[in-house]
C-alpha cells in the first residue's frame, strides 16, 4: 500500500513525506495548537516532539543494522570544505570580472563564456 502512495505522489521519499503531513494537515488536528481543556489538537511543541520520535526510534534501528561509517563524515567534511572553496573563487572571479568590465578593461574569453566584452 505504501508503494502504491509513494508512486502515486511521486517524487519518491519527498512525495511520500509531501502526501503524509498533507494529509495530517487536511484530515486531523494534528497542527492545530490546543489550549488548555481542548478536546483537540495537542499542547505547543507536542507535534514536533512525535515525529522526532519516531524518526529517532527507526534511525536508530537502522544504525544497530548498518552501523555508520566513521569516515563518512569527514569524507562530507571535506567535501563542504571543497564546495565552498569552489563557491568562493566562483564569486571571487565574478567580481574580477564585474570590475574589469566597470573599468573598462579587456574581460579574457574563456571556454564557457557565451559572451565577451572588450
């Protein structure tokens, strides 16, 4: 039945999640703030504090099953590390750009420009 929903929404996990919290949103009182003596809803935070829960009991089952890899995250460390050095020179070389072409300097035609001023 599951699969039947994740290939009905689509988008595999995202759509899976998308269709499961819309449907708490339009069918319960799931979202809705109780206050004190409600017959519905539940207290501030209480919401949140469920599905933490859930995702914390089936993350760790997952866990005693496959323990993680203690390489891993350095492994994605680095790679952060790398991404945003690659995000700073892409800027840094936008800006050096920007600035010639202010001056009115001659801008170096490189492979993946698609337009070259002089």
């Amino acid at each position: 039945m599951l699969f039947e929903v994740v290939n009905a929404a689509g988008n595999g996990v995202h759509g899976l999640l998308d269709a499961c919290y819309s449907f708490l949103q339009r069918r319960t009182d799931f979202y809705y703030i109780a206050e004190p003596g409600d017959k519905m809803g539940f207290p501030p935070g209480i919401s949140e504090s469920m599905v933490y829960q859930y995702f914390r009991l089936y993350q760790e089952q997952h866990e005693r099953r496959f323990p993680p890899k203690p390489e891993t995250k350095k492994r994605w460390e680095e790679f952060e590390k790398e991404q945003k050095a690659k995000a700073k020179a892409a800027k840094e070389a936008a800006e050096a750009k920007k600035a010639a072409i202010a001056a009115g300097g001659a801008v170096e035609a490189k492979p993946d420009d698609k337009k070259v001023e002089t």
